[in-house]
C-alpha cells in the first residue's frame, strides 16, 4: 500500500477555465485542455529577440529623402499606434486575466504571451532607437493622436469591471463581464485592432522597404496569429463550460462593440492615409476591416455582418503560418550554453 494520500492527486475532470479553486492551480498534469499547451509550444518555436533583425538598410532609408512624408507618416502612426497596444496587452494579461484564469495549462500559456507583449514592446523600443526618433513622442502618441487615443481608450474601457479589486467570475454577471474583456482584448485590440497595421507596414517589406521593421512586424504578426486562436479557444471553452453566460443579451453586446470597434480602426485608417501610398488607401480598409471583423466573429459563434472581400490577399499567405517562409533562417543561432556562461 502506497505511504502517499493518492486521493489528493488531481484529475483532469475536475479542470476548469474559471471558479475552481477547489484544484491546485500549481499541479500542470494531467492536461485537461490540450489546444492550451498545443498554443504554449507554438508561442515557444517562435521564440525571437528584436536585437537580432539588421536595421542598417532602415536606417540609411529612413534618413535619405527615398521616402515620401505619407510614408513616413503611416510607419510613425503604426509604431505609436502599437508601442501602447502591446503594453495594454500585457498588463491585461498579468493585472487581470491571469488572476481569473484557474487552470494551469491556460496559465502557462498566459506567461508566455505576457513575455511574448514585453518582446514585442522591446522591439518598438529598438525601432525607435536604431532609426534615432524622438521615443516621447512615438510612445506617448496615444495621448496625441485622436484615432490612436480613441482606440486605446476603448479597449481600455473594457477592463475596468474586471480590474476592480472586488470582481469575480463568481457569479453569471461577472464571467459575462470577463468574455467582454477577452473579446476586446483577443477578438477586438489583437484580431482587428492590430491588422490594419500590419497590412500597411508589411506593404513596405513585400517592397523591399523598411525590411527591418517589416521582418520584426512578420515575427509580431506571427506571435499574434497564436494569441488570437488561444483567445478563440479561451472564449469558446467559457461558453461550453458557462453556457448560462452565453445570452442573447450579452451576444448583442458583444456584436455592438465589434461594430463600433470596426468604426474606430476605420478612422485610424484614414488618418495614417489621407492621400494613399503604396497602393493603399483607406476605402480598400473599409472591405478589409470588415472582412477581417467578420471572420472574428463567426469563430466566437456571433453573426457575420458586413460580407466584405478581402482586398489584400497576400495578407492569407503571410497569416498562414504553414506556407510562410522560414522567418528564422536568419537569426543567431549560435547562443551561449550554460556550461559557457559567465556567472558574477
């Protein structure tokens, strides 16, 4: 007979997404959801540090007169734009929907991203420093610019209910209050949010322009494809597991601020392309936000309303991880071991 109490060991059944305290958040196995570590393991192969992209050809075009001042402006408004986004991310993840989450495999996940935001913050940080622009005015620009400012200041409104000090999922009211703030966070800032963005930089890189910002974009890009799905799944599992939280009501309020955030990255839109560049313009934003916004919320069980095409096709390709080209056949790869480090 065993010496140890075998009926304290945890059960996979017993997992839960939310409310169980009842089960030692510490104990990783046995694995109740899969696609949570399947996502973990994703995020991990896509390990990259910004300081390993060459900037030099972005530097000598950036202080040549090559680039128009439409130019300019759509790489100035996207790295303000995203320099804030990336850190509202993480502080979500690590001041609210890590606390709230229950189960250890999500949770391993959730520190991966939360390093994955800081990476991606260092990266704007490394941008700015190796091009010699003012970092002030690029990381306070949500406060400066109005589509910037209106944008964060709406994601930001969906965390206040769950930043409460007395919140809790406890109750049908509060875990509908945190599905809102998943969607704004997953679906809303880094499914519709962060595209726009990254279609108008990415069209410098398919150029040959600015190709060390674009190739720290696509690591970006790459990072947020696994965030989104692990959102998509997060979400999806609250319903199953809380299907008394999944109401007409709280389905009409999660179109309805879908809806106003497609307005909101509208007027990004034309405020980083008054004029058009690079064969962009804002109507052509018009079909893709709203492709985009579609395919959001047809993966969380909400109904598709704007029936746009895509007008940026090659947009499928660079987010369909399995064709993408081997983003990392450039990187270091001749790290330290730890036998070779030097310890103080």
């Amino acid at each position: 007979m065993s010496e140890y109490d075998l009926s304290k060991r945890v059960n996979a059944e017993d997992k839960k997404l939310l409310n169980c305290r009842a089960v030692d958040v510490n104990q990783l196995w046995p694995l109740k959801y899969e696609w949570a570590w399947e996502h973990y393991l994703n995020g991990c192969a896509n390990n990259w540090m910004p300081s390993e992209v060459p900037m030099q050809k972005d530097v000598s075009l950036w202080h040549s007169n090559e680039l128009t001042d439409g130019e300019r402006l759509v790489i100035m408004r996207n790295l303000g734009f995203f320099s804030t986004g990336e850190s509202l991310v993480g502080n979500n993840i690590v001041l609210s929907i890590f606390e709230h989450i229950t189960n250890p495999e999500a949770r391993q996940y959730l520190l991966r991203q939360a390093f994955e935001e800081a990476i991606h913050t260092h990266a704007f940080h490394y941008i700015v420093e190796s091009l010699g622009l003012d970092g002030r005015e690029v990381f306070n620009m949500y406060n400066e610019v109005d589509s910037i400012h209106g944008k964060d200041e709406f994601v930001m409104s969906l965390t206040e209910a769950v930043m409460n000090p007395d919140f809790s999922t406890a109750t049908v009211e509060g875990i509908q209050e945190f599905i809102k703030n998943l969607v704004g966070f997953y679906v809303i800032m880094e499914g519709i949010f962060f595209y726009s963005g990254f279609v108008m930089i990415l069209s410098f890189h398919r150029r040959n322009r600015m190709t060390g910002i674009g190739e720290q974009f696509q690591y970006i890009l790459r990072d947020e494809t696994v965030h989104l799905n692990f959102g998509i799944d997060l979400i999806n599992t609250i319903k199953e597991e809380n299907p008394e939280a999944w109401t007409p009501e709280l389905r009409d309020e999660l179109a309805a601020m879908v809806e106003k955030a497609v307005g909101y990255e509208l007027a990004y839109a034309r405020e980083c392309l008054p004029e058009g560049v690079l064969g962009l313009n804002a109507r052509l934003f018009e079909d893709y936000v709203g492709f985009i916004a579609d395919r959001r919320m047809g993966r969380i069980g909400l109904p598709k309303r704007y029936g746009s095409r895509n007008p940026f096709p090659w947009m499928s390709e660079t987010m369909d991880l399995a064709k993408e080209k081997n983003f990392f056949e450039t990187r270091v790869t001749e790290y330290q071991s730890a036998g070779s480090l030097v310890w103080d």
